[in-house]
C-alpha cells in the first residue's frame, strides 16, 4: 500500500490514531468521573497523564509534515497476522495480515508501535498483574530489525528515528 493516496481513503474509526484526542477524553472521563472509580485508579490516571507532552509528538510532527500519512492497517498486534503451518507442527512464516476493517490513513510508527506492543511484550492485553507485563528487547530488537529489512526504503529518516520509541 506504500504506493496508495492516502487522501482516497477515510478514517473508519474517527481520530483512532490521534493520541492527543485520547487525552481529551481521558481529562474528560476523569472530571465526570461517572462511575466513581477515579480515586481507585488515581496511580493509573497520573501515570497516563505523566506521559501527556511525549503524546503529542506524532501529531505534531504530521502537522509540521515532518512525518508522512499513509496507509496503515491500525491494527497489526500479532493475531491479526496468518503464519504458515509448517509440516509436522508448529508456524513458519508469516504469509497474510487479516482483520482489515480497520486499514485507513495513519502512520508507520503508530502501526509498529502497536506491533511492538503485541509481539515483544510477554503478557496478554488484558492481564491485571502487572509484573508480568515486561518488554523482551531480545525480541524487539529482532522485530525492529526484520521490520525495518522490509520498510526501511519507504520509510523517511525521521519515521526509522522514531522506531525505537513507537511502542511508548
């Protein structure tokens, strides 16, 4: 898709990639505090809210066209990806991205930032015991390496600098 316009696509899902937005809603969310629960994850709300100034940098180097929009899958967590069987048991290679409901303009580095987050992180998306939620940078280091094997030519300087920070 590195090839497609991605003035001829619309958002399926309104500002989904638009991290300042989700600040919005979450100083919203935290003033109504609607179902009483904002002293109970009070550690929660101020570690989000601790990382609010590094949240804009994205959106802010869009604007600046420092970064490019393009066509992203908004979605690439590790399930989302068909591997291969091989013979005799276990997966090879990855041979299809599914779950494509979710394809419109964004950018590269939201996409493997999200990627990162589902492949090097040893816990499942919702686990509530937070010491199991570690980063093997053995794994990310290999997945930034055979990600970047692939896209490194489309990709601008400022978007592989940021590689390394996208999971953040």
């Amino acid at each position: 898709l590195s090839d497609c316009n991605p003035d001829d696509y619309h958002e399926t899902i309104k500002d989904f990639q638009n991290v300042p937005k989700r600040f919005v809603a979450l100083h919203e969310s935290v003033r109504a505090d609607a179902v009483s629960r904002v002293a109970e994850a009070r550690a929660e709300v101020d570690f989000a809210l601790s990382r609010e100034a590094g949240a804009q940098l994205l959106e802010t180097l869009k604007a600046k066209g420092e970064i490019p929009t393009r066509i992203t899958h908004s979605d690439p967590k590790f399930n989302n990806v068909l591997f291969q069987a091989r013979e005799g048991g276990g997966y090879g290679a990855g041979i299809a991205i599914v779950d494509l409901d979710t394809v419109m303009p964004g950018t590269m580095i939201y996409d493997f930032g999200d990627l990162a987050r589902s492949v090097v992180i040893a816990a499942r998306e919702d686990e509530v015991d937070l010491s199991k939620v570690t980063l093997n940078e053995e794994l990310f280091d290999a997945l930034a390496e055979g990600y970047l094997s692939v896209a490194n030519p489309i990709l601008t300087d400022a978007e592989v600098g940021l590689m390394a920070d996208a999971p953040r």
